[in-house]
C-alpha cells in the first residue's frame, strides 16, 4: 500500500491537486526483479484510484525484465481542448 500512496503522491505532484479528477490513467514500469508483486500493487492502487480525488483513473501496468519501478505516463482529460 505505501507504494500505491507514494505514486499518488507523485501523480498529484505532476498534475496539481485540481486536476487529480481528470487522471484517466497511470502508466506504470514495473520489473521483475524490484521485489514488487504487480499484482497486489494493481489491487492497493486502484483501491485508491478508485475514490476521490481520482475519481476512477486505470492503472496501465507494464512488465519489464529489470529492476524499475517507475511512472511512465499520466493520461488527463483536457475537456476537449484543442489547444
């Protein structure tokens, strides 16, 4: 769970507290060899994805051979802006 904390706290770092509740979804790195078990980071970050401020953004979690454990990606709707 204090993985799935740490990067909702990052992801409020990248977007700014106001914008958590247009996250659609949060890319994530995770190697083989981190010692992290992607199943049950899965589970504790959509628990927390799932509820205010984030209003149901997806985890997109991908596999890699190494020993990362990173965020890749944050998708935010923009509302339509064409700018």
């Amino acid at each position: 769970m204090s993985l799935a904390l740490e990067i909702c706290r990052i992801t409020e770092e990248q977007v700014g507290r106001e914008t958590l509740p247009r996250v659609r979804e949060v890319g994530l790195l995770v190697g083989e060899d981190s010692g992290v078990e992607p199943e049950n980071l899965e589970f504790c970050l959509q628990a927390l994805l799932d509820h205010p401020p984030f209003e149901g953004a997806r985890v997109a979690m991908s596999l890699d051979p190494g020993d990362d454990l990173r965020v890749t990606y944050l998708e935010v709707d923009d509302g339509g802006s064409t700018h």
